[in-house]
C-alpha cells in the first residue's frame, strides 16, 4: 500500500525521500512522486510506474528543497497515472496521504462551491483543498490542519508541507501507521521504521488520532482531542535490517531460503530445547481451561497460517477453533463468548480488516493475542497478548518466510495448550517439541530440492490452471500453494481438500492440467492416492510431494515426485511449505513477471 516520507533536512532532500521511497517499494504502488520546498515555493515531480521514472525526472529536472515529502501510490481512487499521483497540492498546502477519505465525495462538492479547482480524481486531493479552505479564510498551517481532521472520515496518515514554510511539516495518523523520526537537526516522517532507517533509530510511533507539528529541532505531538500526548521515543533497530537481495536474484529468494534460520529464531522464541517444553515468555492473561473456544481471523496466507493451526489446536488441545477471513469476521457479527480467545495473525501487523476484527472481538470482551512480525505495528499494540514472529522484515509481497514462522509460533501455542489442558502428557510435549526442533534441519533438506522444483516449474509455466490437493493439514497448504502461485505467475490455480475433488474439480481435468498433491505419509495417505488415481484416470498430470515412503507407496500413472525427507507427521506443514513456495516462484522467474512485486498487490494492506 502506499508510503510516505516526510523529511525537514539541511541539505536537498529529493534524493533521500527517493532512496527512502524504495525501501516501501516491498508494499507495492503504481505511480510516486516528491515535493519540496524551494525558497519558500512548493514545486513537484511525479511519474505513473516506478521509482526510476521518477528518477529520470528528477534528473532532467531537480528539486533543491531541503525540506520536502514523498510518495509511492497504490491506486484505490483513479488510475495511476501522473496526475492522480501524490503529492497533491492546492495553492499553498501540498500533501501525501496513505488510506482511504470515506466522505471525500461530500467534501469535495462542497469545496467546489466553494471555488475549489480539481486536478485529480483522488480522494487524497480533497484534503489539500479543505485544508486550503481554511488557511482562505485566515487560519494558520497548523491551525488549517487542526480545523481539517474531525471533518475526514476514513482511514489515513498524512504529511503535509506549506509554502514559505521552511521550517514545519505536519503529519496526522488515523488508521493507516505513521512513524516519526529524530535526527539531528533534522525530523522525519514515514510510513514505517524500514523507510527511516538510513536516517535514523530514534523513532516515536504516532496513535490512532495523534498528528505532529514539527520543525527541524523536534516535535510536539497532539492526541485526536487536541491535547499534547506523550509518545515513547524507541530504538527502532531497523538500520541493522540488511534491505538487500544479497546474491539472490528475487527478495522473494532470498526470504525462501532464510526459512531455516528465521524458522529457528522463532522456533528458540517459544521452545526450551534443552528440557523440550514449550516455554512462552510472557504468562498468559487466560487460562486455557477456561476457554471454550477460539476464533482466528486474519487475511490471506496469515490466514491459511490459522487454518493449519485449526487442526494443531484441535488435536492438541481438543479445543474447537473457528478460523474467519477477517474482513468477514469484522462484519458478520459473530456470536462470540465473553473470556474466550481470539487469535489475529499478521505479517504486517497493521492489515485493516484484521485490525477491525481485533476491535471487535476486545470490544465483546474476548481475550486477545497477536501472532505478528512487526512487534511496533498498530495490531502488536492494541492486542492483549503478543507472540511476535521473528522473521525479520519480509520485503517480497508474497508471503513466505512469515508464513512459517506464523506456523511455527501457532504450533508452539497450540502445543502449550494442549499441556495446559491435561490433553497432552510431558512426554507427549517432549515428543511435539522434538519435532519442532527438527524443523529448521528439515526446510534446509527440503531446500535442496530446488533444481528439481525449477525444471518442473518450466512445465507449469505452460499451464493456464493448476489444481492444488491436500487432507489434513496439506489442505490449507494446498489453498497456500495455489495462492502463491496464482498472485506472482498470474496462473490461475486453486486448492482443494483432496475429498473434495469428485464433488466438482474432477471435471476440470484433462491432459492439460496439472495436480500439485501435497501428501506426506500418513494416516489419511492410501485415501489421497484414490483421488490421485482419479486424476490419473482422466489424463491429469499430478506432481506428488511427498516423503520417501509416500512415494514407494504411491504407483500412479503419469507422475513426478518429489521427496521430502522423513519427520513427525503433526507438523509437515511447515516443511512442505518450502516446495510448494519454490514451484510457485520459480513459474513465476520463467513467465518473466515482476517477482517481489506482483501487479496490482500490495505488501500491507490498510484499507479494507
Ligand atoms: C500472500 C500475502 C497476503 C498477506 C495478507 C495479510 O502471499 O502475502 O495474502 O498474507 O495480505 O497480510 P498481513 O499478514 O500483513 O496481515
């Protein structure tokens, strides 16, 4: 989604707000663009598409303001072109904006009656105009801003410079993050502590209402009632964060391959691997025993993420567990038990619809916990109870290394609550821990695999639909895997859970389509090898993961396999996780798509 970067500097700041724009490159956008202020004048450049179309502007025409904003825009009123492109300006107030105005409609008759000149069609330029509005009828910049906000419904953040002001820029934070950054002599803006990085550590998050008046030596902040608010500076460590590619081709590479090492990290988090007990390093706030049931809700793969956790909670713990899309949840008023749990997972931490949903289940009184990896997000904050996942910042839109380490986090949750519930004996815990612990050995053996997977990924390409099967567990697996495919190769692909295929998939097979089985050998396998053999049947070509027994097992007709090594059954996910992300990017490197940053996707998505 889109980012901000705001910076009051000493020396031109255009190429800095560019050098920090694309590290929010990773949230994905469409157009971007700067404005700085030139002796006292507000002057801007804006490009549709990438970062380096703004560059080359730029280039043939500089900006010298040493105070000035940024923007990377994904379109969610009017096409990305140039002119719906941020910063938007009206007279003398120029602004970028990350959200959505709901009113903007409203807002903007009535700043046309009133004169006002349009040049967009966003909702974002409404804002320059009412805040325009007041500084016509006399009010000050900052008093214009204050006037302004209690009149814009919605979600945003925003950054705004005035001209002949060189020494104020004032931000607002409703809904969408925002972060303000302390240098010395300088202040900055942005959309996250990975964008201030190159500048500084000292970072102070705004909260749902605050906005900031700043100049070059500080800041005050205000809360939404106008009141000056506190807010903790903290060490936002996020210079230490390497945004690079290292030797890998693809960010989406790079975080694949890390899966071990962070997978352990989180794996450390919750386990004590000397005693193979789970060990939570905050006490919970609720008793597992006192839970009758839990509801997860989450979006995309952080849900599928809950959904394998299902059956962990479920088996483990036999506690029945509901897992929701959160944009359904937040809105179908579930019927939910004053005391029970309520899990959100995010990547983001600051995805809209999960937020809304965590609003909703506090405000029925239900316990809450995050599963989230970025521990300053707005969801880590307002939640009761955080887990944070320890992948580090995870840079390519689609979702990999986060995703393992969501399952490996629900795991060692589950497990806990299966202790706590005398469903499970120490030596059955010392058993599921054991597992655990073998997992970040296993994703390195299941890495090896890649060639294979690459040559494989050469025939995928030349499919138009994949089917992904899995029971159990593999199933949200397979709805993982087909996903992943279709949002970085633009194939169209989807999961099922195996038993499903003969009530209405099994007519799409011919000869043309491939079937990804995701089959560990297991209790449930014989049943999946009838419904490959029905495939088989009708031509379909099938790809089975499995394990070496799986494999000797299975004798279908037309099939390739690819064996992953031997491990507990309880938790095959998130090793078979590694295969079926590296079929997904490798179709997508030979279809020759923009890997790291699919069409039309975005990284943190906060708007609904
Ligand atoms: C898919 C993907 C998305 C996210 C979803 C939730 O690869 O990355 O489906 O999982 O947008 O985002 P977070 O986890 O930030 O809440």
């Amino acid at each position: 989604m889109c980012g901000i970067v705001g910076i009051l500097g000493r020396a031109p700041v255009a190429e800095q707000i560019v050098d920090s724009l694309k590290r929010l490159e990773y949230r994905g956008y469409d157009s971007a663009g700067v404005a700085t202020l030139e002796n006292g004048e507000l002057t801007r450049r804006r490009a549709e598409g990438k970062l380096k179309n703004l560059e080359a502007k730029l280039a043939k025409s500089p900006l010298a303001g040493h105070v000035g904003i940024g923007h990377t825009r994904w379109a969610t009123h009017g096409k990305p072109t140039e002119a719906n492109a941020h910063p938007h300006a009206a007279d003398g107030v120029a602004v970028v904006h990350n959200g959505i105005i709901e009113n903007f409609r409203e807002l903007r008759i009535e700043l046309e009656k009133q004169g006002a000149v349009f040049a967009s069609e966003t909702d974002t330029e409404t804002v320059a105009h009412l805040v325009n509005s007041f500084i016509k009828k006399g009010a000050k910049p900052v008093d214009a801003v204050k006037q302004a906000l209690p009149r814009l419904k919605g979600a945003f953040a925003l950054a705004f410079v005035f001209k002949d002001h060189d020494d104020l820029m004032v931000g607002a934070r409703k809904g969408s993050p925002l972060a303000v950054g302390f240098g010395d002599g300088e202040m900055y803006l942005g959309s996250d502590a990975i964008a201030l990085a190159p500048f500084t550590d000292d970072i102070c998050y705004l909260e749902d209402g605050d906005w900031v008046v700043m100049n070059h030596k500080g800041c005050e902040i205000f809360d939404e009632a106008g009141k000056p608010a506190k807010r903790e500076v903290l060490k936002s460590g996020a210079s230490a964060f390497m945004v690079d590619k290292a030797n890998y081709r693809h960010f989406m590479a790079k975080e694949i391959h890390e899966q071990p090492e962070v997978v352990g990290h989180t794996l450390a988090r919750y386990v004590d691997m000397a005693s193979e007990r789970i060990s939570l390093p905050t006490e919970l706030p609720f008793d597992f025993n006192d839970v009758q049931r839990i509801s997860i809700a989450a979006c995309g793969t952080a849900s599928l993420a809950g959904f394998v956790a299902k059956y962990w909670f479920e088996r483990f713990a036999r506690l029945p567990v509901e897992v929701d899309v959160a944009s359904e949840f937040r809105y179908r008023e579930a019927p939910v038990r004053k005391g029970d749990l309520a899990i959100f997972i995010s990547q983001s931490g600051e995805t809209a619809d999960t937020l809304a949903a965590l609003r909703y289940a506090k405000a029925e009184g239900m316990h809450t916990l995050a599963v989230v990896n970025v521990p300053t997000s707005t969801i880590a904050r307002e939640s009761e109870t955080v887990m944070p996942t320890l992948a580090g910042p995870e840079i390519g839109v689609a979702s990999t290394k986060a995703f393992t380490c969501q399952l490996m986090t629900l795991a060692a949750l589950a497990v806990a609550a299966g202790k706590a519930r005398g469903v499970l004996s120490d030596a059955d815990e010392a058993k599921l821990v054991h597992g655990l612990v073998e997992i970040p050995r296993l994703m390195t053996e299941a890495l090896t695999h890649e060639h294979e997977i690459e040559k494989l990924a050469r025939d995928i390409a030349k499919s138009k639909d994949v089917l992904y099967l899995g029971r159990g567990t593999s199933y949200p697996l397979a709805l993982e895997g087909a996903l992943k495919l279709k949002e970085i190769s633009y194939i169209h692909a989807e999961g099922y859970a195996a038993g499903e295929l003969k009530h209405g998939p099994i007519a799409l097979i011919d000869e043309t389509m491939p079937v990804v089985v995701i089959a560990p050998y297991d209790k449930v396998f014989d049943k999946t090898v009838s419904n490959m053999q029905e495939v088989a049947a009708r031509g379909g070509r099938i790809i089975l993961m499995t394990d070496a027994k799986g494999a000797e097992e299975a004798t279908v007709d037309s099939m390739v396999t690819i064996v992953m090594p031997d491990m507990s059954a309880a938790f095959t996910p998130l090793v078979y996780a590694v295969p079926v992300q590296l079929l997904a990017y490798h179709t997508a490197v030979v279809m020759g798509t923009d890997v790291d940053q699919p069409r039309n996707l975005a990284k943190s998505v906060t708007v609904e």
